[in-house]
C-alpha cells in the first residue's frame, strides 16, 4: 500500500457491518486503564505489544509500568473490553489484584520500545524519515498494526500537539516494512523498508489489489477506505470479482460516487458484471447520464459497441514531426504510461489514420528520424460499429496492447484497451 493522508476514523457502513476505527499509537500512550468502571484505575499506558506472526502485527496486550520498583504488568488483549477517548477497559484480573509481570516471548515487539523513533530505510540504505508514529486499526476485538507514519504530524502528536495538524500523513504500509523483532531492536535504531521509496509511491494497483484480497471482509473495507479515490478505483478495477462486491457493499453513497467517477466506462462495465442486478441499478444512477448510457449498451452485450467501448485518452501527432519531436512531447506530456503504449500519426485536421508508432521503436530511433520513416502501414482498426465480441477477437488474434478506432473515412476516433475488454471477459468466463 503505498502512504495515504488519512485521519483517524470510526464508521460501521453499511448497516450491518462491522465498526472499525483508525487509532494513533501516540494518543492511546499514557491513556489510563482501568479494570471496571473509570475509577478503578490499575495503571496508563507505556506500550503496546504486538505478535510480528501476522502481515499486519496484532495486539497482544498492554505493558503498564508503575515504577518505584514495583513490578510491570502485562494484561492480555482478550482482557481488553473497549478502548473510549478517556481510557482503555479492561476486563479485572481473573485471580484478583495485580496483572502478572510482563514476560517477553519470541515474535513479540513492543511498539515505543522498539519501532518508535526508529530511522526507516530503504533497501538502496537511504534515510527515509524516523518513525513518528504507528497507525493502528481496530475492529472485531483485534487491533492490528497498519502503518507507520514518518510524517512530522505524527512527531507533533507524540508530544501532545496533535491539534496543530500541518501537514499530509505520510503513511508507510507495514506491509513493506521488513519485520523487526525484539532481539534485532536491541541491537540497531534502524528500520528497513522491502521496497525502495521510489517504488512504494509508485506501488502498482495489482498489488494493492492483491494485499487487500488477502484481508478479512471488514478489514478489506477498512484499508480501502484509506486509499484516494483515483487510487481506489484503480486498485477496485484490479480486484478479483468477491473482493470487488465487498468494496461495493462497504463504501457510502458519496464516496462510491466520487471513485466510481474515476474509472473509465469499461472499467465501470466490467465491474458491474459482477454485482448484484439490484445493485448495478443504484450504481449506475450515481454516473452521469451520458456515462450511464454507454454502460447500459455494454452491459446488453448486443449493443456493446466500439463507439461506447472506447476511449479519448490517445497521443497523435501529424506526419511532419520528426522522433525527437515526439519523445519530448511525451517526456511533457505527463501522461500515464498505459496512455502512450503506441502513438498514432495522423495526416490532417480530420485526423485521417495514416500510421502507428510503438513506443519502444520511438526510443530506439535516431531523434532526427522523421516518424514516417518508422511508422506502421496499414494500421489494424477497429469500425465504430464494430461489437465487443469482434474487438475481443481482433485483441486474441493481434495481442495489440490497445486498437484505434476509427469511422469509415479512417478519421480517428478514439481507442480502445486490451485491459477494458479482455480483461472482462475473462472475469466473465470465471463467473
């Protein structure tokens, strides 16, 4: 996962399912506990011990010391009622008076004594930041250890200066932070990340996709809810059909609108080809209208055409330029990489298809190349009228990474993704 701004949040949605809440470490250290009611105070906070034996470490029980040379405590988490704004609740001793002394075991990690403060690294060895805070989730009794925040909030909350909110989280998925055990933690102040700072920013949606099918239903919803709504319907569009229906189900009017907006009408097609019948209809409403056209075309398979298959997202440039004219058009442009896989050239204003450059071919030619001299002639089309069924036989026999669409004067229109079409497909066949 890669860091996300996210606050800490409680929610139950949708009716029914189970709550969840977003903590910071730094404001349950030094919150008191108490064994029954609030006046029957046993001690504070001075840590949280978790098991490194789950992807994502679960608490084991809370370390209260009460010094003058009195022994620690160790309640375990099963003792652990409810954790409330003022204190933690927890269940009295089952033999009465004090908690056992806290005893190590292997696998453990305390999260003050070991994690905070720690220097992250990535795995070139450079300093990332210190670790500021941690971001816990609660939910169904279980509290578990999601990321780490190097974030100089997360330092102003660790002093109790958590009002004085600055800047953006800067949330590392524990995921990609290599496990730390107690025995390492006494022998360095350093923690390692599995990726480097570069590729966790850049972290592809499929893998995300991929942490989140490995989580719980509720736990799924939770951390989805963390992600930005571009890089939520990325990872949505990527998910396996089960995962899919359970992001749905858990996602609010609002938000469901505002990630659906960032998907294509493809993706949006393909997703709702495996939800419920009833549900497709409330979905649809919540796109705007000529959106939801197209995607009533598509879903009726029949009249899945190219026009409303297809996308605007293309690079064309006209006959004259030369390589290097593109390549720095490209580097310019800003564009995602899926966008630019082949750059067509165009003979006019009508955008008359005469050619196709393949990206790869661009690079490795001379920059004062004009592209006529490395384009592709003919090039293979798809007609607007052209079904899903057509363009899904034109990708199996071509293997193209995307097709141009044009009319019948060859005037480009669009086009269209192997990913958009090939893709549903195959969730069609697994369902």
């Amino acid at each position: 996962m890669t860091p996300n701004s996210v606050s800490p949040a409680k929610g139950a949605e949708p009716s029914g399912a189970i709550p969840f809440e977003f903590l910071y470490f730094s404001e349950l250290v030094g919150r008191r506990v108490c064994a029954g009611k609030i006046r029957d105070k046993i001690g504070k906070l001075d840590d949280l011990v978790v098991s490194l034996s789950e992807q994502y470490p679960e608490a084991v029980g809370l370390y209260l010391e009460h010094g003058w040379g009195k022994p620690t405590e160790f309640v375990p988490w099963s003792r652990v009622k409810r954790i409330e704004d003022d204190a933690i609740f927890v269940e009295p001793a089952e033999a009465g008076g004090p908690y056992p002394p806290f005893v190590d075991q292997p696998g453990w990690m305390m999260l003050e004594r070991h994690l905070m403060g720690r220097t992250v690294l990535d795995t070139d060895g450079r300093r990332v930041e210190a670790v500021n805070d941690v971001h816990l989730l609660s939910s169904n009794k279980r509290l578990a250890l999601v990321h780490v925040d190097t974030s100089f909030n997360g330092f102003l909350r660790r002093w109790g200066l958590g009002r004085f909110h600055l800047l953006k989280e800067d949330l590392i998925s524990w995921k990609y932070v290599q496990p730390l055990s107690v025995e390492d933690a006494t022998v360095t102040d350093k923690v390692s990340l599995s990726i480097t700072r570069r590729q966790l920013k850049e972290l592809p949606s499929e893998d995300l996709a991929d942490a989140l099918e490995e989580l719980s239903g509720e736990e799924q919803v939770a951390l989805f809810s963390a992600l930005d709504s571009e890089k939520a319907a990325e990872t949505l569009s990527e998910a396996e059909p089960r995962a899919q229906r359970q992001l749905i189900a858990g996602m609010r009017q609002e938000r469901a609108r505002v990630v659906l907006s960032e998907m294509s009408v493809p993706q949006l097609a393909d997703l709702f080809t495996v939800l419920p019948h009833n549900q497709v209809q409330g979905l649809i409403g919540l796109v705007p209208a000529d959106q939801a056209a197209r995607l009533r075309a598509i879903l009726s398979e029949r009249e899945a055409s190219a026009r409303a298959l297809m996308s605007s997202d293309l690079m064309a440039v006209t006959r004259d330029r030369t390589v290097g004219d593109v390549l720095r058009e490209i580097r310019a442009s800003g564009r995602e990489p899926e966008a630019i896989s082949y750059v067509y050239v165009v003979a006019d204003e009508q955008r008359t298809l005469s050619g196709v450059l393949d990206l790869r071919d661009l690079v490795l030619a001379r920059d004062e190349a004009p592209v006529t001299e490395i384009m592709v002639a003919p090039v293979i089309t798809v007609e607007e009228e052209d079904l899903r069924e057509d363009i899904e036989a034109l990708f199996a026999k071509y293997h193209f990474r995307m097709l141009p669409v044009a009319d019948r004067k060859d005037h480009l229109l669009g086009v269209i993704r192997y990913n958009d079409v090939m893709r549903g497909s195959e969730t069609r066949a697994r369902i």
